[in-house]
C-alpha cells in the first residue's frame, strides 16, 4: 500500500471490478523491504498506521458519492469518484501479514485474511489466529475469509514421503488441497512463479488442466 496514491489506485481497482464483471478480490499488504521503500521514494516508518488510513481512503472512494476524508496522511476533499466497483459495497478486501497488528487491521477494515505460502505445520495456528481476531472485531469467523498462496510444482511420478508441500504428484497435490480446507483455508491459489526454471506459460496451463476438477 504505501507504493500507491490510494484514491488513483481505488480508481483503478474500480475499472478492473467493472471490466471483470464484478469477480475483482483486492489483496493489500504493507511491504517489508527496507529496500523497496527506498527505491520507491516512500518512508517506511509508521506504515502500519498509514496502512490504515489508507484502506480507509479505498473504501471511502467505493462509498457513495460525494467522498470526503480527512486523516494524518491523506485527505481528500468532497468529491465525485468514478467508476463505482460492481460489488457493493466493494471488492473484498484481504489483508496480508503475520503480525498481530495486521491481524487486527484484517478483522476490522478489510472483509479478510491473506497469506504467503504458509508451511501446512503452521495453518492451524495461523488461522486460529486470525479467527480469534475476526471474533474480537464482532465479526463471524465462520465467514471470514482465509485465503492463501501455495507455490506448487507437478511431477509425473509421486515424491512420497517427505516431499514438500504441493509438490508432487496430481494425486499428493490434490490431497495437500483437502488438508488445506481442512485446516481452515477458504480459498488456496496455486503459484507456478517459483517452480524450477521459471513459470513457462504453456507447461503452467498444462499443469492446471490436469489438476482442474474433473466433470
């Protein structure tokens, strides 16, 4: 979030939930390279808290209009912000991190909770976690999205015991998807980038194909 104007990105946003017929999910993070923040000309201190305004910024822009807010970092006068997402009130928004404050930041200004590629040992507590601050926000965990990003690789064969997580065969990745519904993952998106050699475009649909349900 602090590489980004807010009310230029929840514009853009806006356009791609119109242009996706209303299937946009806005995944937001506060950064943690020291070395991007940098590069992108942004203080990194104080960030958690600039986060905040600025999820506030976002859903103000998909609020009705005429849109007005007024915070420490940003400010935006009364004005007409077009276009509106399809969704109302917005896109959801889910919020990635691993700290406590983050947690809090989910529960309370986003609709949900992202995350990186959590080791399968670690989910159960993770999603406790993040169930127990839904809760202490007044929010249901049972309907608190909890979405994360696998890193995945195929092989032909089986790896057997060991092996790491969503790495395998069609059968052992599809196994390692139930355990991940099972510890209280709503949604799980498989990530190719990190396979070995790189993501080659037509061996990754491969890959997908043979792993989509089959009819």
């Amino acid at each position: 979030m602090p590489f980004y104007q807010p009310l230029v990105l929840a514009k853009q946003l806006a356009t791609l939930d119109v242009m996706a017929s209303g299937r946009l999910d806005v995944g937001v993070g506060i950064g943690w390279s020291l070395d991007e923040f940098e590069a992108a000309g942004v203080p990194a201190d104080r960030r958690g808290a600039r986060a905040d305004e600025f999820l506030e910024v976002l859903r103000s822009a998909w609020d009705d209009d005429p849109v007005e807010f007024a915070g420490e970092f940003y400010r935006v006068p009364k004005s007409y912000v077009r276009p509106k997402p399809v969704q109302r009130p917005r896109p959801p928004l889910l919020v990635g991190g691993y700290s406590e404050p983050v947690l809090r930041r989910a529960a309370t200004l986003g609709d949900g909770y992202t995350g990186g590629n959590i080791p399968l040992a670690d989910l159960t507590t993770v999603v406790d976690r993040v169930k127990s601050a839904a809760r202490a926000a007044g929010r249901d965990p049972a309907r608190f999205p909890i979405v994360c990003r696998g890193s995945f690789r195929l092989t032909p064969e089986p790896l057997g015991a060991g092996r790491r997580a969503l790495w395998g065969s069609a059968d052992e990745l599809r196994e390692d998807i139930r355990r991940y519904a099972e510890a209280g993952v709503t949604e799980l998106f498989l990530d190719p980038n990190f396979q070995p050699g790189g993501a080659e475009l037509a061996s990754v649909l491969r890959q997908l194909e043979t792993l989509a349900p089959k009819a």
